[in-house]
C-alpha cells in the first residue's frame, strides 16, 4: 500500500470549503440515483461476469480517477490523497443473516480483477468474522448490496463521520419501468471533499459505463 500523497493546502482550490465542512459545520450528504443499465444488463447475461463484482469494478475505476473521491486526513491531521483506492465490499451468509467485508485490490484490466474478486467471494463463502482477511487497510471505499428490495433514498448515519472523508456506496434491487431496467445507487459523500457537482459528475460517468459495456468482454 503506497502511502497518501499530502495536499498542499495553499494551492487547494477547496481549503476554505475543506476547513468549513470538516471542522466548523462537520458535514456529509447522501445522494440517491436510478442509474440506467439496460445494455449492462443485457452485456452481462451474455458472458460469464457477475454482476455485483462488475458494478464495484465500473465503480472503482471511477472513483479513482478523481482526487475528491481519494482524500484522508493523516494520522498527524494532514490533508492527503491515496494514489489509488481499493473497493472494499460486503458478502452476505444467508444461514448466519449477516454480512462479511472484504476487499479486493483495484486493478484497472476489468478480467483479472473480476477473476480475483470472484475467488475471495469464494474463499470467504462461509466466513463469521465481519472482516475475515483481518484489519482494513487505510487505502479503500465501501460498497455494499441490497438486493432484496430498490430504494429512492438510503442515509449512513456514522459517528464522528467528519473524519471519514473516503465514499461509501449503497446498491440495490434492479426496478424495471417502462422497458428500462434501473440500478438504484446512493453516494455518501463528504462535503469538505466533494460538492453535490463532483458526485453528479461521478454518477453520470457511472452511468456512461453501463451505457457502453463493451469493457465486459466475453
């Protein structure tokens, strides 16, 4: 894990954001999206891929592109961003009705992070532990999946959520409607991080992903 590179705060166009967000009005905001994924859909049905570990890849390859999505705060208070993030994501036992995390590194070839996902699904298949691989690394986001039920709305509410400035993503139940399948997604965000602007801009190119998913393969 390489360790986060530091913000120089004189040059940061968002310190004064950054400053009023974390420390004067501590703040964070979840936004909520239906997000297109008929051809996705109809991609995928058509190769051996999963749908989950294909939704956290098309994820993480956005949210590594943008500096916002990849900020922490240093053990020393140092604003900084990691080179790159991690998805980290949960697994669900359906005997114990309860969920394991795990993570997965991120790696921008989809097939070989698809192959290494799908093989820690399978080696914490029948995992107790909350976090079976041991302690999380600094260098991740969460997703996590509702697959039982869609949603037009899902708030985290975290304690002391103002030192926690990485996203966490919340998927949930296909909707179909009027021919179109939907993809329900929220986005928890830190304010001092990232406007409702970076986050829209994110879904959007979320969106565009599951609009052309020809980088499924076969």
């Amino acid at each position: 894990m390489t360790n986060p590179v530091p913000v120089d705060l004189s040059t940061y166009p968002r310190r004064e954001h950054f400053a009023h967000y974390r420390d004067v009005v501590p703040c964070t905001y979840s936004m909520t999206a239906e997000i297109e994924v008929t051809r996705f859909v109809t991609a995928i049905k058509a190769t051996s891929r999963r749908s989950y570990i294909s939704q956290i890849w098309a994820l993480a390859s956005i949210v590594n592109t943008h500096d916002e999505f990849r900020m922490t705060v240093t053990d020393s208070g140092a604003l900084a961003v990691w080179p790159s993030l991690d998805p980290s994501f949960t697994i669900f036992h359906p005997a114990q009705e309860t969920f394991s995390s795990v993570w997965v590194p991120f790696d921008e070839d989809f097939g070989a992070f698809h192959e290494a996902a799908a093989r820690t699904i399978e080696d914490y298949a029948d995992a107790t532990a909350l976090f079976p691989q041991g302690p999380p690394p600094g260098n991740m986001f969460n997703v996590s999946s509702l697959p039982w039920t869609s949603f037009t709305g899902f708030t985290l509410h975290i304690d002391e959520g103002s030192k926690h400035l990485a996203p966490i993503f919340t998927l949930g139940r296909y909707v179909e409607r009027d021919g179109r399948t939907l993809l329900p997604i929220t986005a928890q965000v830190h304010h001092a991080v990232a406007d409702g602007f970076h986050t829209s801009r994110l879904l959007n190119e979320l969106q565009e992903m599951f609009a052309e998913p020809s980088w499924l393969g076969d």
